[in-house]
C-alpha cells in the first residue's frame, strides 16, 4: 500500500498552475515535500504541504501556519528561503 502522501503528487504534476513537480522529496504523517521547478520564474522550488487527512486537525494545522514564520527570518545560504 502506498502511504497517502506519494498518492497525492507525482512527477509532472503541475500545482497551482505554476509549479511542476520534478519529485517527491519525502512524506511524513503530517505532510509532503516536493522539488518543483516554478515554470513562469524558471527556477527551483521545494513545496510542503499538509495530508488531507491532517486538515480536520486544529493542531497540526496551527502547527504548520507557525512553521515558517521564524524561518523567514533567517538569510543563509545554507537555509531554504521562504516565500509563501
């Protein structure tokens, strides 16, 4: 059986209309990330977003909005820049 995260994007997937999903970087019990490639920007990106199954959970989504907000503070060439 395939863990529920790999089901939901593959390879060529086009997200958002923008992003072309080159791989699935990895899944958790939370979420997934992907290495995408911005087709309008021309330029690589890594996607995370949260299982379905997770946005019935007040707490993992409370979770994953407070994530990125102290990482968008952090410019490092060693660390990935946040956008969105």
């Amino acid at each position: 059986m395939q863990p529920e995260g790999l089901a939901l994007v593959r390879e060529g997937d086009v997200l958002a209309g923008k992003y072309r999903v080159e791989k699935v970087l990895g899944s958790g019990g939370m979420g997934v990330v992907v290495a995408a490639h911005h087709i309008g920007l021309d330029t690589r990106v890594a996607i995370k977003f949260l299982l379905p199954s997770m946005l019935g959970n007040r707490d993992a989504v409370a979770r994953f909005e407070r994530e990125p907000r102290p990482a968008v503070r952090i410019t490092s060439e060693y660390v990935a820049r946040v956008f969105d």
